[in-house]
C-alpha cells in the first residue's frame, strides 16, 4: 500500500526538477541578471515587445530594464 505513494510522491519531486532546469537554462540564455534594474525609469506609451522569454513587455526600455537579452516587436502570441 506504501508503494504506489512513494512512487507517486517520487515522480512528483522527478517532474519538478524537470521544470525547474528548464526554466533555469531559459533564464540563463534570455536574461542577464546584472542586467535587471528595477529602479529605471521607463516612459509609459504602450509598444509592446515579446521578450525571449515569451512574455509580453509594454515598451523595451521595460524588457531591457528586466535584463532580457533579446525581443521583438508586437506581443507574444
């Protein structure tokens, strides 16, 4: 009766290791953390980019202030 828990807990804990390698090597290859600066001050007119990370930023000087490596015009799909 133990097993099948202990099985499923462990499969749990394998697949959320999974997401979280993943999210590191996106973060890694999109965003440069010396790069992320709260404290800029962005003007607010909506122009929005799609960053390397698949999010949608308002303007670049938004996606640069969060330390992201590369973007593109227009919202992420």
């Amino acid at each position: 009766m133990k097993t099948p828990i202990l099985f499923a807990v462990f499969a749990v804990f394998l697949l959320g290791f999974q997401c979280n390698n993943e999210d590191d090597t996106l973060a890694s290859d999109c965003i440069d953390p010396e790069k992320v600066d709260p404290s800029v001050a962005c003007i607010e007119i909506y122009q929005p980019v799609c960053g390397c990370d698949g999010k949608t930023y308002s303007n670049d000087c938004v996606a640069a202030a969060n330390g992201l490596k590369s973007w593109t015009e227009g919202a992420c799909e």
